[in-house]
C-alpha cells in the first residue's frame, strides 16, 4: 500500500509535462512558420533580382533611348511582379589633365571627350501576404546609348 503523501502526484506530474509538451510545440511550429517564411521572401528577392537583370537586358537593347521613364508588368509565373525603370544623364567634369601631355594628345582628348555618361535604373515591386517587397538595382550605360536631342539655333527652334 502506497503511503498518502504520494496519493495524486502522477496527475500533477502529467498536468505539468502536457503543458511543457504544449509550450515548446507551439514554440516549434511557429519557428518552422518564420523558416518558411523567409524562405519564401528569399526566393522572392532571387526572382525579382533576375527580373531585374531582364529589364537590364531589354533596356540596353534599345539603341539611343532617350531620357525618360516607363513602367511595366511581366509574363507569366511571375505576374505578381512589376516594374518601372528610367534613363537619366549624368554630367562627367572634365578631369584634370596630367601637366606632361602632348599637345596634340590634350586636343585629341578634348576634341573626343564625351561629357556625360548615362544611368538606368530599375525597381521591380511585388507583394507577399499583403506587404510590400522592392528590389531596386542602377547601371550605367555608355554616351552612345543615349539620344540627346540636338541643340535648338539661336532663334530657339530645334534644327531639321
């Protein structure tokens, strides 16, 4: 016979283990659910990186762009994804020239010294359980690639 001080305490031992075995589930499942959550915000931002390299590519393509802006959505799987891109000048100063230089290799240089550079910038945005994701990336693009339109004459009037 059992003396009657132990009399219940494998209730309370159990009562206390369940709710120790409830906590630390609770705990497990939520960490897998952060784990799988930014696993899935990770291949997000993977995708909208080469997304972003694609927009890069089409961009370049076209030859002699002008200054300007658009925007965008892609094809299918990736519709939950859009885009806006812009084409912007950049002023280079002409660099200080090395005192030793050649004469005619100083005029070659300002002759053919091209004082700008373009800049393509692309943000690619998409959603995730209703929060907003972007991924914004910059390249630069060589003089060529830019259209500047011509300067107007004196009377304003751009030329034909």
């Amino acid at each position: 016979m059992r003396p009657r001080s132990v009399r219940g305490y494998i209730f309370v031992e159990s009562l206390v283990a369940m709710a120790v075995l409830s906590v630390s589930a609770v705990a497990i499942q939520e960490a897998i659910h952060q784990a799988i959550l930014a696993r899935a915000e990770a291949m997000d931002y993977t995708t909208a990186r080469f997304l972003v390299e694609k927009v890069f590519a089409d961009r370049i393509l076209v030859f002699e762009q002008p200054e300007g802006e658009g925007k965008g959505t892609f094809d299918a799987p990736f519709e939950r994804f859009s885009y806006s891109w812009e084409v912007k000048r950049v002023e280079i100063p002409m660099p200080q020239l090395p005192p030793g230089m050649l004469p005619e290799d100083m005029k070659f240089f300002k002759d053919n010294y091209v004082k700008y550079i373009g800049k393509l910038g692309v943000k690619v945005t998409w959603s995730r359980a209703g929060t907003p994701f972007t991924a914004t990336a910059e390249t630069l693009l060589r003089a060529g690639m830019i259209w500047m339109p011509p300067p107007p004459d004196d009377l304003g009037v751009p030329p034909r």
